[in-house]
C-alpha cells in the first residue's frame, strides 16, 4: 500500500506500519518522557499494550493514562493533568478514537495553564487567554478512522454540570506529528468502524453544505465524501482491507480540516442528544443525517447535485439523498432516533441545545429552535 509523508495540515506519516516511526516523532516534537493517553475500553487491547511495550524497549520513559469516558468530561480531563504534572512529563501521546485523541489534546493544552479549562472555549478570542508555553507536544496516533481529531486543534468535553458539550480551541492543541497507520484499525468493532466512517462522512459533507467561500475546503470535503462512500462498504465487508481503512483514514483527517470551514445542524443536535443520552457521536450524525439534507434543501440543492455527478450519480439532489439512505442500510444504521434508543422526553431541551451549539451558525439555513425540532421530530419517526 502506499505510503507517503504529508505536511498539510500538520506532519503526517501515512501508510501501514507507520507505527514503527513513533519513535522517532516523539524526538521531531521534543518528548522525551511521554504520557500515552487513550480512552479506558482501549488502554487494555494489544495493540496499545504492544506500542507501550515498544517504547518501552527502546528506552523511552512512557506511561499510560486512561480514566477517559466515551464521551469525555472535564474530570477526565482534570485527572489526566494532575497524572501528567505529579509525574513529570513532558508531552503527551494521544492514542485512540475521537475521545482519546480530544482528551489527551486538551490535557496536553491545559498542562501548564492556571485559569479554568471553560475560561478557553471555542467563543470569541477566548483562545489568546492561554499562555503557549504552557501548551505540551502531542504526537497523535488515531486508532480509528472518524473524528479527524488527530489533525485538529480542538477538543470536544461535556461539561458534566450542565450536561453540554463545548469546544476548547488553541492553534497549538494541533499536533507536531501525526502517525496514521491503517493497520491499528483493523481491531474495531462493525459497530464503531461503521460510526466512526459514518462520522467522517458528515465532517465533510456539513463543510462543503456550510455557506461562505472556502474552495479549498470544498475541494478536500468532495473528495472525502467519495472515499467513504467507495471505501466504507468494503471495510465492513472485509475488516482486513487495509488499503480500504487507510482511505478511510485520509477521509478523517480530511474531514476534520476541510470543517474550518463549518458544521451545520447535524452536528448541532447529535452534540446534545449525545450529552443527555450517550450515544456514539459518528452513529448519531448518521441517524440525523438525512433527515437534516432535507430540511436544507432549499439552500443546497444546486451544491449538492454537483457533488452527486462527482460520485457518478445523477446529478440531482434527491440522487445524492437516496444514495445516503441507501448507504445507512446496508450499513446496518438505525433509521430512527428511536431504534437507537432516544425518546422524545428531552425534545424540548434538546431543540434549546442545538440552536446556541457553536456548530449551529455553520448551517446553510438558519437553524432556529422551530427549526432543529421539526428535525429532530423527522428523525424520531423516520419521515425524510
């Protein structure tokens, strides 16, 4: 399989077996003494074992932090920052899914920070608050192929208090180096390879939906919308495609830079239903998706039949639309927020969440409060 070195966004060692290279990126950042930080289900598997285990053998003074939830809250993040001062490290190796990556990165961030975390929310230029050097390297290794976070310069926490997910921004939360191999994947569940494409799908498809001029950004989200869409399936057909997993993983980091741009109303109602019912966050943006197309239809249908000639479909919004259905089931994603386990208890508090979530501004139409629940209402009984 191919394999090649990328700077855009940040360094970028791609291609199976690139693992072999950690290493030397812990050098090329400037850690010494790293602290691998990942979430608790993948802190025991072999493959972190084995990478721990490596460094390890060459003499690197690296140990593990793991206390990380699925969805993260600001007290895994504290505990992780009182772990990696009271021992003395020096950067941090963020390993694994969406909530390993974004907890390390906002450890990492924190570190040599004294106000409080929520003082440097995504808002604004709450970001030149920080002090830079107090901000740690990180050298990221994703062990899935979604969130793109590994080429972020963001971490998405829940403020357990009040049940809300807010984004903590720094440009130097982005990673010196990023080692991207396809074969760390290979061990993911159906369920989670499925939600973690699925993720990458709707990271590029709500940046080119979102308005604003940004043809780079177009230009990368097209492309990675065609990756998941001819890679995705194949993947989940044969768990050992690697050459599939690493397109896989070139739509993630492709979907997390061309979302500079912005998100829109999918992500602005997975965030919530995901606080107050912890669910996956790549399967919730699945579940919302189609429903969320259709109610954007006015502001994007011309945008979207170009990009569904570009996938050799007819160049029509309703193709690219059936096409997304028809790609949800024969992945085997509900149909419904019902079938994946949300009632309509919290509607209410949901549609208040979604309108004031920081992705919300992205969405090609105005997402008002009447507006995000007439989606979620859709998304409850399964009406595109």
């Amino acid at each position: 399989m191919t394999k090649a070195n990328w700077n855009y966004p940040t360094a970028v060692r791609f291609g199976a077996g690139r693992i072999a290279d950690l290493p030397d990126a812990l050098k090329v950042a400037g850690v010494e003494k790293p602290l691998l930080v990942t979430d608790a289900g993948l802190a025991g598997l072999p493959v972190t074992q084995k990478v721990l285990a490596d460094l390890k053998a060459q003499g690197i003074d690296v140990s593990l932090f793991s206390d990380v939830k699925p969805n993260p809250i600001s007290a895994n993040v504290e505990a992780g920052i009182k772990v990696l001062r009271e021992g003395g490290y020096d950067g941090v190796i963020a390993f694994g899914g969406g909530s390993g990556l974004d907890t390390a990165k906002v450890i990492a961030f924190m570190a040599g920070q004294t106000r409080p975390m929520w003082d440097f929310e995504d808002i604004g230029d709450w970001w030149t608050r920080a002090d830079p050097q107090g901000i740690f390297p990180i050298v990221a290794v994703p062990t899935t192929a979604g969130t793109g976070s590994e080429v972020g310069r963001a971490g998405v926490i829940t403020d357990e208090t009040t049940h809300t997910k807010k984004v903590i921004f720094h440009p130097l939360m982005m990673p010196k180096v990023v080692i991207a191999d396809p074969e760390l994947t290979v061990g993911m569940p159906k369920f989670i390879t499925v939600g973690t494409g699925m993720d990458a799908l709707a990271h590029c498809l709500e940046a080119y939906c979102a308005p604003g001029y940004h043809p780079m950004a177009d230009g990368i989200a097209v492309e990675g919308i065609r990756l998941v869409f001819e890679n995705l399936p194949k993947v989940v057909l044969d768990p050992g495609n690697i050459e599939a997993r690493g397109h896989l993983m070139s739509a993630a980091a492709m979907g997390a830079t061309a979302f500079q741009k912005g998100l829109g109303a999918i992500h602005a109602l997975s965030h919530p239903v995901g606080a107050l019912y912890d669910t996956h966050h790549g399967m919730t943006n699945a579940v919302f998706m189609p429903y969320v197309l259709k109610v954007n239809k006015p502001a994007i249908e011309a945008k979207i039949a170009r990009l569904a000639a570009y996938l050799g479909l007819a160049p029509s919004f309703d193709a690219f639309l059936h096409a997304v259905v028809a790609l949800r089931l024969r992945l085997e994603v509900p149909h419904t927020l019902s079938d994946f386990g949300v009632d309509g208890e919290q509607r209410d508090k949901i549609g208040d969440m979604a309108i004031v979530d920081p992705t919300a501004g992205g969405n090609p139409v105005e997402l008002t409060r009447e507006r995000a629940l007439e989606i979620f209402d859709r998304a409850m009984e399964g009406r595109i």
